[in-house]
C-alpha cells in the first residue's frame, strides 16, 4: 500500500479551517495509526448539526430511541474494530480477552506518553521563562536538535507574523526521509505559539539532515 504522510491529513483538517493541537503517528508491527486532534475555528459545524436535529424533530420518541441505540451500537462495533487493528492485528479475539491485551498496550502507551510529555513540559517551561521579556523583533526563534536517529524541533513565533500551518513543517520532515512521531501546537500567551515537532529517521543509517531541514523550515517562515 502507498505510504501515507501525516502532512497531508493534517493539510485537509487546516484548510477545512481546523486548527490542529496536536498530531501523533505510532507504528504497530505492520501498520501505522495516525492521531490528530484538532479544534474547530468557526461554528459552520454548530450550524450543520442544529438542521440535522431539526429535520428528525418530526420522529416519534420511540424512533429516535432506536435510532440512537443502533447508531451507539455501531459506533461500539466500529470501535472494538479499531482497537482489534492496534492489539490484535491477525486474528480476532473474544471482546474479553481484546480489552485484557488492550489494558496492557495501554500502559506501554502510557509510559512511552510520559516520556514525551516530561520533554515537552520541559521545553515548555524553558521558553515560557523567556518570553515575556522576549521581543517580536526577536522572533521567530527556531531550535534543532538531533541524537542518534531522532530530530526535534521547537519554533516560537508571534501570532501576527507570517501565518505557518503545522501541516508545512510537517511535510518538510516527511520529505527529508523522517517519520514524524509527535507534533504539537500550544499557545504561550495571547500573541505566541509555540510549535513541537520530533521525528525519527525512517532509514536510520542514513539518518536525517537537520542543517537541510532548518534551511526549508526558515524558508516557511521567513
């Protein structure tokens, strides 16, 4: 199957006018699972499901209770399919025994989550000391930093410069041969965000450049 880059399902979410918070890749064995999560910017959606509601108004109560139910009942089914793809990819296994395997998948998530959030919130904490003193004249501030097979970049920047989508950043990653693990955004205050990027190097004896990935991203933001 082709492989598929995060960049471009980011890219469909910005231009469908979602900011994207946060957006995670996690290879299984043989598949890949993408996470993104991302937060409206109008209230089109607010719109949409306010005519879908009045449209079944005419539905007796007992027609919307059955409704309701088959549709939870897919959204389980669908569910439980999704979960069987991450801890059980080969062979179907009995709702029970699915949930067990899935706990502990969980906890090597869970501490795998840990890890990346005490970098973050350390990286976090170091930029928050400095920019409340720090400058518009000063930014953007960009920093790589590389070990091993893996890259990770910080970029701060004020809100009322050049607009940067992640889904850029991202592609600029993906297209130096590197698997983007983790991307977040995150304001800082009310006119900084700060935008998180780590990959890995899919080709790890090949490695990644991180001197041609500064060149293109302060091509972007520049």
């Amino acid at each position: 199957m082709e492989r598929l880059m995060l960049h471009v399902l980011m890219r469909v979410f910005e231009e469908e006018g979602a900011q994207v918070l946060s957006a995670n890749l996690q290879i299984l064995d043989d598949r890949t699972a993408y996470t993104i999560i991302a937060q409206k910017k109008t209230e089109r959606m607010d719109r949409e499901r306010g005519r879908e509601v009045g449209e079944g108004s005419s539905m007796s109560s007992r027609e919307q209770r059955n409704l309701r139910e088959q549709e939870r009942r897919m959204r389980m089914k669908h569910l439980f399919n999704i979960l069987s793809s991450h801890v059980s990819p080969t062979h179907r296994l009995p709702v029970p025994q699915l949930i067990e395997q899935a706990t502990s998948y969980m906890i090597q998530l869970k501490e795998k989550v840990n890890y990346l959030k005490e970098k973050k919130m350390t990286l976090l904490g170091e930029m928050g000391k400095h920019s409340e003193g720090l400058s518009s004249s000063l930014l953007p501030k960009l920093s790589i930093y590389s070990r091993d097979s893996t890259i990770q970049m910080t970029l701060l920047i004020d809100l009322n410069m050049k607009r940067v989508m992640l889904h850029q950043l991202l592609s600029v990653f993906e297209e130096e041969g590197a698997q983007v693990m983790n991307a977040n955004t995150q304001k800082l205050n009310d006119r900084m965000i700060i935008y998180t990027i780590i990959a890995q190097a899919i080709i790890s004896r090949i490695g990644i450049d991180p001197s041609r990935i500064e060149e293109r991203v302060r091509d972007i933001i520049f």
